[in-house]
C-alpha cells in the first residue's frame, strides 16, 4: 500500500477516536507518571492491563498532549499492513510520536519495534490488552523500552471519576492509624460501596446495556487474549465461561482442582495450567494459603474476579451474587495478601504484612482472633475497621 493511503486511513481514524475525549476531562491514576515517560523520551512506552479499564482513553488523552498521531493495530483498514511500514510512512511525513493501540493484534509487533527504535524513526507508545506477549519480550527489546501496569480504577479513583468526589490515597499503616479522623471526615464514601460492587473496575457509563458491554469485553478476552497464549478452541471457550460462572458464583471458599476439574470435565494437571493460563488474562486472581515457595503455589486457592464481573455474570442468570464474595473481592482487589488455610468453614482470615484481618457485615465479632475485623460499616471502636477504607489504597 502506497504511503499516501497509509497516512490517510491513519489520520482520518485519528481524528475520529479523538471524539471521544469530548466531555472527558479527568485522568487516570498513571497518567502524570506516563506523562513523564513520555516527556523523557528516552524509552518506548508500552501500557498493558485488563481488557476494557481505559487505556484507550488513556493513550488518546497523551496522543493529544503530545501531539502524536493515534492508531489501533487491530484496524480493519490497516490488515495485511506490517506495523513496521505504518511507523515509517507517518515518520517520513513528519509525525515523531506514534501512540498504538492494541500493538499485540499485529503479528512480528516485536520485531517492528526494534526495527524502529534502531532506526530513531519515531517514539512509540502502545497499549496491550493482557501483559501475556509483552512479558516475553526478547531481551534485546525490553532494554529499549519501559512497561507500565495500569490496574482497574480503585474505589478512590472510580469515586473522583464517576462520581466527583475526591478521596485522599493512603498507606495500610495511616489508614489504621488515623481510622477514626478518616471514617469521620470520609464516611460518606461508605454508601457507594454497593454502587462500586455493581459498576466499579471499570469507567464505562451504568446505562442499561452496561452488564452487556461487560459480557462483551469478556467474550473478547476469551476470544482474542486467550488465544495469545494456546491456540483458542471451542471447547477453551465453553471452559473459560464454564470457571468464571462457577467463581461468580460461589461463596468465598476454596474451589478444588479436582472439583474444577469434574465440572470442566479435565484432569488435575490440565486444570492447573489452564486456570495458570486464565490469570494472565487478569480476569482471575487467585489467593493463596499463607506461606513460603512453590508448594504454596500448587495448594488450592481462592478465586476472585476483577469488578464488576461477578455482578455481571449473576446478572446475566438472574442471580444476585453472595455478598461475603464481594466483601472479600473489594478487600483482595485493593491490597495484595494471603488467607489463613483453617478448617473452619468460618470466613478465611487474609494475612498483610503479618497483620490478620477478618472480613464481614455489620454483625462480625471476631471469633477467630483476627488483629482487626473490616466490615460494611462505620464503627471504628476497637479493632473495626470500615471496609471502604481499603478502596483508598491506590
């Protein structure tokens, strides 16, 4: 295709994803410290994270700043075109700064990329929907670039995005330190707990098709993420929704391998590596005991998902999801631990930093001696500690 074309298809989609900045003026949490990357111009970019969080949005948003040109590799328009012969048509027309969306729908993008920062033909910036590819990078690569992990909005930014309200970050340590002066100042945060349970993660408009563009965007990652990593199937279709109805919906207690594998009619050994395979997607993340090395690993795990899938997945059978499932997925999304493996059927305590926390309603007591209970609530007497505390961590 002749270089004119190129830059016409190029520009004429550039002008129109731009639209979608209007009306859009808030950032994500990264963005100052993408910004900074950029600025530098020393590295490539490359932005990865779970499918459907904002980083197109993000990467538009520093496309304008910048004043770099936009492109989506998965293009229709621009198929059977090598992402290398793109780059170097825009650079040879002026345009230095090239941000790509979606750099991993284009076979060789590694290779192109090397090629071109070799070459100083311009700075790229890209976005991957999954880290899965951009994680085996060759070593000659990832020594000319810089990835950065955008996470689902937190409680805090979803609160200053969606609802315009601005809530202060905190340490775990602060946060326990100063529960009582925070719950008071804060605590009107509180009641968009079950708002966040219901549409938080991501920044999509809670409109009537919402649960539906969710079930989408999952379909897409089964569709094309998954297939990054083992040539996709029907029946590694059917498996992937078969688990994530499964851990929507259960209660928070531990799935067996052997459980997983008579519902997904699999061995052991299969189970493992698929569910290894699912968590690089980021719509699973699994728990584990507490505890040192890789027999940790392999023990069983509890399993969460990214918000607001378990409501998106009930919703789509007409269930409501378990609440002490959403209780624990808010606490787990926002800080990274292990449970206390007992043989209570109990609520599991989860291990930060050596400290014990019981999660639960209004009416937890503790029996379990955890260091402190975190509840729906705003009792901070003793070791309480409200729940949309921990949505303030990042």
């Amino acid at each position: 295709m002749e270089k004119e074309v190129i830059i016409t298809k190029v520009l004429e989609k550039h002008t129109v994803y731009l639209r979608k900045l209007k009306n859009i003026s808030k950032k994500r949490y990264l963005y100052r410290k993408l910004h900074k990357i950029v600025k530098e111009n020393e590295y490539f970019l490359g932005i990865t994270g779970l499918r459907g969080i904002g980083k197109t949005i993000l990467l538009l948003q520093l496309a304008e700043e910048f004043n770099g040109v936009y492109l989506s590799a998965d293009d229709r328009e621009l198929r059977g075109i090598d992402l290398y012969d793109i780059i170097k048509a825009l650079a040879e027309s002026g345009y230095n700064k090239i941000f790509i969306d979606e750099i991993h729908t284009k076979p060789d993008w590694d290779k192109d990329l090397k090629s071109v920062y070799d070459e100083r033909l311009a700075y790229i910036v890209f976005t991957g929907s999954s880290s899965i590819k951009i994680k085996k990078l060759k070593v000659d690569l990832s020594r000319r670039l810089v990835i950065e992990h955008l996470m689902p909005a937190s409680f805090r930014e979803w609160m200053m995005i969606k609802k315009d309200v601005e809530l202060p970050l905190l340490s775990l340590n602060k946060m326990i330190k100063n529960k009582t002066n925070l719950t008071k100042r804060y605590g009107y945060a509180h009641k968009y707990i079950n708002d966040y349970y219901k549409y938080g993660g991501v920044l999509y408009d809670a409109r009537t098709d919402f649960y539906k563009t969710i079930l989408s965007t999952i379909e897409m990652i089964a569709v094309k993420d998954l297939s990054i990593i083992k040539e996709i199937d029907p029946e590694i279709e059917e498996n992937f929704f078969k688990l994530l109805y499964m851990i929507a919906l259960s209660k928070p207690l531990e799935l067996s391998y052997s459980k997983l594998g008579n519902v997904l009619d699999k061995n052991k050994v299969w189970v493992m590596r698929f569910l290894a395979d699912v968590e690089k997607t980021e719509v699973l993340k699994r728990v584990y005991p507490c505890g040192k090395g890789v027999k940790m690993v392999r023990k069983e795990a509890k399993y969460y998902l990214p918000f607001p899938y378990r409501y998106s997945l009930c919703d789509s059978l007409n269930k409501s999801p378990d609440i002490g499932s959403l209780r624990e997925e808010f606490f787990i999304n926002h800080i990274n631990s292990c449970y206390l493996k007992t043989n209570s059927k109990s609520t599991a305590d989860f291990n930060v930093k050596n400290m014990i926390f019981e999660i639960g309603g209004s009416g937890k007591r503790g029996k379990q001696n955890a260091d402190y209970i975190v509840f729906e609530g705003l009792d901070t007497s003793k070791n309480k500690i409200p729940l949309f505390l921990f949505g303030l961590l990042y």
